[in-house]
C-alpha cells in the first residue's frame, strides 16, 4: 500500500545471556499505514517496548536486531548507524515515553527545545521557528503560551510537561510517532486528555503512530488496529472493534477478561492461570499453550501460523460466540 509509513517483517531481537540467546522480539511482522494508531498491547515483559526501540535504534546493547527488515516510508532503515539513524530520528520518527523527562533537557527553556529542534530539520528562519513553537504549545493546550515558552521543564506539571512532549515530538513534522506508555505515568483524570490529544495531533497531520501500552482502556480509546504481543510473539492484530469484541487468540480473549473494560457487567473478572514464561524459558510450539485451555497436540509442536496470512498466530482461532 502506498500510504504504509512503518513496515516491520519478521523482526527477531536477541539479547545474548550466559544461559543462552533470549528473543525479546521474534519473528514480528506489522505495518502502520499514515493517520492510523496501531496500538501494541500486551503484559509486562512481553517485548512491546523492544520493538519500538528497534525502530528507533535504541536497542541497548547487547540486545540486537537479528533478523527482518524495517522500512519507514520505503527506505529500509534496520541497519541504519550513528548519525543517520540520529537524523531519522529526529526528522522522521518522533517519540513520546512514559517519563516526560527522558525527553526533554532539564537545562533549555521549552521555547528554546521546539526552536532548536525546528531548526535542524526544517529549512525555516529563527523567527517563523519561534512563531511555529508558539503555535505548537497552543496547539497541544498550553494556556499562556506566548508567556510561558521561556519556561523550564520543571516549572510544569507531569501532564503539562506531556503536552510539551508531544509538542516537541510532532514540532520537526515526523511521518512516525512512537509513544510508549505516554500515560502510565500521569494522573488517571489526565490521561484521557493527553491520548485524545495525541489521537486528535496525529489524525489532524496524518501522522502514523505505534501506541504501545499495557492498558486495554487507552486502545479502546485510541487505537484503530491492535497487536497483542506475548513473550516475543505477535499473537493477534486486527482492527480494535474486531479485536475487542471477538478475540480470536485465547489470549486474547484471557487479557480482555481480565480488563474492567470488557467485564463491565460481569460478576467478576477472570485472570487467566499461571504467567508469563521467562525468555530463557519459552515452551516449544505455541508460547501460550501451557496457559491455554484449548491447546491441542499441534499447538505443543508448532509455533502458531504466521499472523500476516491471518489475524491470529492460533491453530484452532476461537470463534465468536453467537448472541443469544
Ligand atoms: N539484558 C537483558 N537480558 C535478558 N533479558 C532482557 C534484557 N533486557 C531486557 N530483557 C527482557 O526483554 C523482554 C522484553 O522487554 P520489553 O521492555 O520490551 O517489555 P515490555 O513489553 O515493553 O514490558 P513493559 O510493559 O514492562 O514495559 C523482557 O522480558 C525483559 O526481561
Ligand atoms: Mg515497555
């Protein structure tokens, strides 16, 4: 599709151990098409935050990209080093994290962080840059803009410092955003604002975004499709109404049955038994199957079908239960 910004094939990262390779990613494989949210859900560990930092060639060292290909508006960009892949980052992908802090210098005003950034990757003048910043901290609703930009981060609120995140992220005109966890460090009452911002920003520039979260509420909310990642593996990705009201993955189903969300009228909310296996520990076959009340012999054998043939990486897909 022409329109596609963010193709990850295949992708594996290992982290060598002294107990053996462990693959925090494997063999994932998604796309993100400009103006579409894909969020990334999945529990903690899962390896939601590995691929993104793969994207951005935050890896640390010595986890790695093994295998697959990454392609950000038709240009592969998986073995992009040093200054090109610092350039892409600032140009092409913006990011947001769960701590408004890691992004932002403690040292510049706010005004001086958006001019800055402006100016290295738009050919603008130091005045337009300086009208653009003012514009961008209205725009994401900071009051007093105009007043306020020569402000340091610390005179912010946790939310407010969000806002200018997303301000600073969007500001260079990316065609990506990778927004990890940009709500699990703020105040409930506030978290819905700033994903209806950043939904309403991106929508608004057809900017592609890769939400990754643990919170089924945020891509109820903001995501168009949904990936569900489990140990590694990519186990279901659809459209979010699909993927919400029908979960084809057992697992699937157990993460949307033990969110509020999806229980509402229900006596009570199901956890699925047992947990998450340990990288070094994942089973043969399908990496759910010990968990799974449906498994059958092939899934203890065969890891899951590939996802890009279908929506779920599941031999036997659970079929929506008829409405009665
Ligand atoms: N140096 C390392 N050696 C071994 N395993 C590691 C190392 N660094 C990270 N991991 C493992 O990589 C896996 C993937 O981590 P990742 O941060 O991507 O998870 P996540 O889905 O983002 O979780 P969270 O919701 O907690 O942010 C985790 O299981 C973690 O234990
Ligand atoms: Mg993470």
């Amino acid at each position: 599709m022409s329109d596609t910004v963010l193709s990850i094939r295949e992708l594996s990262v290992e982290i060598p151990t002294h107990t053996g390779i462990v693959k925090p990613v494997d063999g994932v494989s998604y796309d993100i098409c400009a103006g579409e949210i894909l969020g990334i859900v999945g529990e903690s560990g899962a390896g939601k935050s590995m691929a993104g930092n793969a994207v951005i060639g935050l890896l640390s060292p010595p986890a790695h990209i093994a295998a697959g290909e990454i392609w950000l508006n038709g240009s592969r960009i998986d073995a992009l080093e040093g200054e090109d892949m610092r350039r892409l980052r600032g140009k092409q992908i913006g990011m947001v994290f769960q701590d408004p802090l890691t992004s932002l210098n403690p040292l510049l005003s706010i005004g001086d962080q958006l001019t800055e950034t402006m100016l290295t990757h738009l050919d603008i003048s130091r005045g337009e840059a300086d009208r653009r910043a003012i514009a961008a901290l209205e725009e994401v609703g900071i009051p007093g803009a105009a007043e306020r930009i020569d402000s340091y981060p610390h005179e912010f609120s946790g939310g407010m410092r969000q806002r200018v995140v997303i301000a600073l992220a969007l500001c260079a005109e990316p065609s990506l955003i990778i927004a990890d966890e940009p709500t699990t460090a703020l105040d409930v009452s506030v978290q819905a604002q700033i994903i209806a911002l950043l939904k309403r920003l991106c929508r608004d520039r057809g900017t592609a975004v890769m939400l990754i979260t643990h919170d089924m509420g945020v891509i109820a909310e903001a995501a168009d499709r949904v990936g569900v990642m489990y140990a590694g593996r990519l186990v279901e990705l659809g459209a979010v109404r699909d993927v919400l009201t029908a979960p084809q993955h057992p697992y699937t189903h157990g993460l949307m049955a033990s969110t509020p969300l999806a229980s509402q009228g229900k006596a009570r909310l199901h956890q699925i038994e047992g947990a998450m296996p340990r990288l070094n520990k994942v089973p043969e076959g399908c990496p759910f199957h010990p968990r799974c009340a449906y498994a059958r012999d092939k899934c203890r054998v065969a890891p899951g079908p590939k996802i890009a043939d279908g929506r779920t990486a599941c031999w036997f897909p659970l079929v929506a239960e008829k409405a009665s």
